[in-house]
C-alpha cells in the first residue's frame, strides 16, 4: 500500500503546476522575518516582506513590516513601507508609516508620510503616467540649471499639524 511509486505521467495532479505566474492577480507573496535574500527580486503580484533583501526589488504592490530591512531600489505600483529602506524608491502610490527609515531618493505620483517617519533623500514628483522602470533614471539624471527655482510647476509638500 505504501511502497507504491506515485504516479509521473504527464496527466499526472503532480505534474501540473498549482498556479501559472499571472492567471491568478489576487496572489501574494510572503518573505518571513527569518529570510535573508541577497539578489533582486521580481513579483508579478503583490510582496510582503518581513525579512531582509540585499537587491532591487520589482513588484506590483509591496508591503513592507517594521523588522523589515531592504538594501536595493525599489519599483512599485504602490508600496507601504514601515521597515528601513537604503535606496532609491519609484512608486505611483507611497504610504511611509512613522517606524520607516528610508535612505534614499523617492519619486512617487502620490505620497502620503506619517509623522515620525524618518527620510533622508530627495523628493521628486512622477510625470503622469510616467512607469515606475522609468521615473528614477529620468528623475535622478534631472539637474537643476544655475538660476532655477523650481518654478510654479513643481509639487510642493504641506505638512498638516
């Protein structure tokens, strides 16, 4: 009864992968508090991480936990972050929580900071519609020319009591 070789035709429930990578958008993806990850990582769906990455991080919409540490860039539709993050963000939508530490550029079309959080970088507002692949190099290679006073166009940041 328990000797026997399963079976490893092709027709075989075994065989079959569970889930193909994009049939199933209500997916996510969980990286414990007790991993470590040192590469880039790429999601087609939604990534919470809990544990540590050492690289770049590419995913439809990323949450990050306190004890969470990511050393890389990240791209993301909308990302929450509440953990420390070194390295350049590029979202549509950003949530900082107060417990985030970020250290690094941030260009996003909207942004929502809690008071407390913790960000040293700069700040620079997507072009609409502009991809996520696509606002850090163009954002980061941007140069203020000598006499440029960032004129009427640009964003600005009020910070509510």
């Amino acid at each position: 009864m328990f000797s026997k070789k399963p079976d490893s035709s092709p027709n075989s429930p075994t065989a079959k992968p569970m889930v193909s990578r994009n049939n199933n958008p209500s997916t996510f993806s969980v990286i414990g508090s007790d991993v470590i990850i040192k590469g880039d990582v790429s999601a087609d769906t939604e990534l919470h991480v809990d544990g540590t990455i050492e690289g770049d991080i590419a995913c439809t919409s990323l949450v990050q936990g306190e004890g969470s540490a990511i050393d890389g860039g990240i791209q993301a539709e909308s990302a929450r972050l509440a953990g420390t993050v070194n390295g350049s963000i590029s979202a549509r939508e950003l949530v900082v929580l107060k417990s985030a530490k970020v250290n690094g550029d941030v260009h996003y079309d909207a942004l929502t900071i809690e008071q407390g959080a913790e960000v040293e970088g700069r700040f620079a507002h997507r072009v609409p519609n502009q991809r996520a692949s696509d606002a850090a190099p163009s954002a980061a290679s941007r140069k203020p020319s000598p006499g440029d006073d960032g004129g009427d166009d640009e964003p600005k940041l009020s910070i509510a009591h």
